[in-house]
C-alpha cells in the first residue's frame, strides 16, 4: 500500500505480462475469444480513423 495507485498499475500489468514468459500455455484463449480479436481486428482494419493508442487510453485512466 505503500505505492502510488499508478505505481500498483504498473506492478499488476508487469506481473500479468510475466505470466506467458514463463509459462505460454497458461494464457491460451477460447474460440470465442479467439473470434471477438477477429472482428475487432476487422473492425479497425475497415476503419482505422477509429482506434484509440494505447498511450490515450492509459494517459486517461492515470487521470482518474
């Protein structure tokens, strides 16, 4: 608790991104899952003007 609340961020998505380091065949995804990226990826692909960057969206939830 003695972290900042962006500081804690940080650390629960640096230990998240450590998982399918170690161990890949613990993050698999579902078929569905695996068709919900599909279409957002068709989505974006058909019109890219309306993605966010990851930069935005993780400026804005720091700003709360």
């Amino acid at each position: 608790m003695k972290l900042s609340v962006s500081e804690r961020i940080q650390l629960a998505e640096d230990i998240w991104d450590s998982i399918p380091a170690e161990n890949p065949d613990a993050v698999t995804l579902t078929p569905v899952q695996l068709q919900e990226i599909r279409t957002r990826l068709d989505e974006h692909e058909r019109d890219p003007s309306s993605a966010v960057a990851w930069d935005e969206v993780r400026s804005e939830l720091f700003q709360r």
